[in-house]
C-alpha cells in the first residue's frame, strides 16, 4: 500500500471523526431510549419515532445530499451540514417535550445525509484510485464501524449519568471536528454553472418523496396495519416513476440513470443493502434476546456485543492486505459468507446459552463486516468521474440506509407474528424465526457476489491495483487530482 502524507493524514482523520460521530451517535441513542421514555413520559410509539425519525431524515434526503456535493462543493456541504448537526444534536439534548426531541433527530438525520456523501466523496477525489485510496476508505469503513460498536458502551455509561450527555457529548465531537476540517480539509472546485449543472428540483422532490415514503412504509410494517403499509409503499413507487421520467427528460438530471449501466456500482449496491438488512436485523434480536429473555441489564448487554467492534481493528489492518492479494469480489463473497455462517450458528440459540456459546457468532460478525464493508464501499465508487463521486456516494449510503430498515422492520415484523403470549418458550420461538431473516438476506448477498466474481474472473494476486485504476466503459473519466 502506498504511503500516505501528512496533509493526507490530517483530511483522513477529520473524515474518519465525522464517521466515527455519525456511528457513536446513533449506537449511543439507542441505549438511552429506556431513560428517555422514563424522562418525558413518552409512549412506546412515539419511542419508536425517536429512532424512526433520523431514519427518515437521513435515508430520506441522503441521495441529494451526494449529489449537492457534487453540484455545490464538498467541503463547503461538509462544513455547512456538519455544523447543523453540531446545533440540533445539542437542541436534542435540552429537549423537554416529545416533539422537540423527534424535530432535533429528523434535522439530525437530514445532517448526516449531506454530510456523509459529501465526506466520502471527498475521500474518493483526494486519493489516487488504486491501493491509496483504497487503504483510506478500509481506514474509513473500519472507524464507522468502531463508532457504532464504541457507542453501545459509552451510551451506557453517558446514561447512567443522564440520558441529555449522549446528545451533549457529539455536540463537544462535532466541534473539535468542525475546526479540524476548516484546517486541513481542502477546497474543493464549483461546477461552472455556464456548462448546464444545476439543481434538478423536480428529480430532487420526487425522489426524496419517493424514499421517504418508502423508508417509512418499510420502517413503520411492523407497527401499523397492511393497508396502510401497502399504501403508503404505492405511494412510494408512483413518486419513483414520476422520478424515472423526470430524470430521462432533464438535461442536468439529479441522478444520471446511465451510472446504473455499470455493474459493480449495481452489485455494490445490492449486496449493501442484503448485508445491512442482514447486519442490523440481527443486532436487534440479539439485544431482544439478551435483555428480554435472559434479563441483561443495558451494560451487560453493551459489553457482549462489543466484540463486534473488532472490525474496527480489522479493517485498516488486515481487510487492505486481503483486498490487494484477492481483489474486492473476492474478499466481498468470503464477507457474505462469514456472515451467512455467523447467523447460521446463532439459530439454535437458547433460553440458557453461555456467552462462550454466543461468542463465535459475535465476533464472526464482526469479522464479516470488516471483509464486506470497507471493499463494497471502494466498489461502489471506483472509475466513477470525479463530478460524481458524491452521487455514487449518496447511492452507496442511501442503499446501506435503506437496507437498515428494511432488516429492522422485517426482522420485527416475524418476531411479532412468531410470538405467542408472551411466555419464554414463545419469547424464544419470536427470536428463532426472526433470526431467518439476517440470515436469508446474507444467503442472497453472497449469490449476488458471486456474479461479481464470475464477470471479473479469476484474477491473479497482482492484478486488483490494476482492476481499480481503470474504469468500466461506462464509467469512463478517472478522477483527475
């Protein structure tokens, strides 16, 4: 792998903090929410907006967020909605009323989704395609990863002080990296607007209409009837196709539909999404399990699931060693497959398991992550022109998003069903059967991977350096520096 400079360093680590907080952020509210229900005398449904919330905002407007990346500037949408986190992150904290908390979490939301594009995007246009930039996303995909699993442990302790220091605490992170990045983060040029780039405002509103509507459908299935799931899905896919036909008449189109037309980008995708349906859907259970059947207090249950932070570790160690000896495809379907085996040994799980028993599934997922993650999100990006990093972005992350919820609600939705009275033995046949949903959707993304291996072939040791410096014809331009 190359070496890295120091001005590279500095922008690789203002970017890694800003990931770090977006992962600590959402790991740290999710151990609170028992606290703030307690608090604010809040219903177990408008608990559920709390986190329903920032998902709308965030999968919702992440797509647009990566493409005004492209169209605005990097930096300049990095600082600006970085800074908006910084303000409604603290308004969350000194909320006193239910509706103020969920205003704070959706403008939060919608703060991480132009933020993070924009920090990606700005990764992929400040390191030369090939194993330099390849060793600063593994970086930058790891410390994701540690921000969720560090999060789970220090929101136990913030809470067992007060629930308001899990919002107080990113506002102190957010800062330090807001004046970070005013340093070493570098200006990045505007489109000259005389070439025809604007806002496609009409592909902006469909297409954020479209995944709200769909996000929410898929996030509220397990909470509300058919009807109003099915409708409000329908709703969705109108807003999609009215999307379609507004993009193929543009002239500046928010999203060109011909960056679809590169397979890696489509499969990257793909297996994004299978894998964080996957991911989270498990995760949730595996808490279930731990507080509801077996009576673990939040910090123990915390503590159990930290292992799956080792992908922190692995990522920016062994994970880049991996990807320059086997190539991306290769390393993405061992991935899926460690994760398909992870899930598959937690299916028998039962009322009176050892943690020594769940500790191979633990760490196996950690251990998936690390593999799939990281190269998915060099795939995702790579021979993609420079104008458009911060749309492929904005795919990657919307996908990842959308998979999130997509395994929550499922995974909630077969628990639900496959829960009798409430006894153990029916606790226990919920978790069984929704513990079939992560491992289905690993199933599917390691088929969908395999095709990646199938087009790019066998390819030799040597050969991913020279696979990701050259472009898919479709996505022909590599980014100039």
């Amino acid at each position: 792998m190359s070496a890295l400079g120091a001005r590279q360093w500095g922008v690789l680590f203002v970017l890694c903090g800003a990931i770090f907080l977006e992962g600590i952020d959402v790991a740290m509210l999710n151990v609170a929410l028992p606290s703030i229900r307690a608090d604010l005398g809040l219903s177990t449904g408008e608990l559920q907006w709390v986190m329903s919330a920032y998902v709308l905002g965030y999968g919702g407007f992440m797509l647009l967020g990566g493409r005004a990346a492209d169209l605005f500037g990097r930096r300049r949408m990095f600082l600006f909605w970085l800074t908006v986190f910084l303000l409604f992150s603290g308004l969350g904290g000194f909320a006193t009323e239910g509706w103020m908390l969920l205003l704070a979490r959706f403008v939060t939301g919608v703060a991480a989704a132009f933020m993070t594009p924009a920090g990606l995007s700005i990764i992929t246009t400040s390191f030369a395609e090939g194993p330099e930039r390849n060793r600063a996303l593994l970086i930058y995909s790891g410390t994701a990863a540690g921000g969720f699993s560090v999060g789970l442990v220090v929101g136990g302790l913030l809470t067992s002080v007060g629930w308001r220091w899990v919002f107080f605490v990113p506002v102190v992170m957010s800062l330090l990296i807001l004046v970070a990045a005013m340093v070493f983060v570098p200006r990045s040029p505007v489109p000259d607007r005389r070439t025809g780039q604007g806002v496609d405002l009409a592909g902006a509103l469909t297409v954020t209409a479209a995944i709200v509507l769909v996000v929410l459908g898929v996030e509220r299935a397990a909470h509300t009837g058919v009807g109003w799931t099915a409708g409000t899905l329908a709703a969705g896919a109108v807003c999609l196709a009215v999307f379609v036909a507004v993009e193929r008449r543009s002239a500046a189109p928010l999203v060109r539909l011909g960056i679809f037309r590169n397979g890696a980008l489509v499969r990257a995708n793909l297996i994004g999404l299978l894998f964080a349906a996957g991911f989270f859907g498990f995760q949730f259970v595996a808490v279930l399990y731990l507080q509801e059947l077996r009576g673990w207090s939040t910090m123990e249950t915390s503590l159990a699931l930290l292992v799956i932070g080792i992908d922190a570790v692995v990522s920016p160690t062994l994970t880049p060693k991996l990807v320059e000896r086997f190539g991306n495809a290769r390393v993405v379907f061992g991935g899926t497959l460690l994760a398909a085996l992870a899930y598959a040994l937690f299916l028998p799980v039962g009322d009176d398991w050892t943690y020594p028993m769940m500790f191979p599934t633990l760490i196996l997922v950690g251990l998936s992550f690390s593999l799939a993650y990281g190269p998915l999100t060099i795939v995702a990006t790579e021979g993609i022109e420079e104008r458009e990093q911060g749309l492929a972005g904005g795919l990657f992350y919307t996908s990842f998003q959308f998979g999130a919820a997509l395994g929550l609600a499922t995974a909630t939705a077969v628990d639900t069903a496959a829960t009798g009275s409430g006894s153990p033995a029916d606790l226990l046949d919920g978790y069984h059967a929704a513990l079939a949903v992560p491992l289905a959707t690993a199933l599917l993304a390691a088929v969908i991977s395999a095709f990646g291996l199938r087009r790019r072939g066998a390819a030799a040791p040597a050969a991913p350096a020279d696979r990701t410096a050259a472009p898919e014809p479709s996505a022909a331009g590599t980014t100039t520096r």
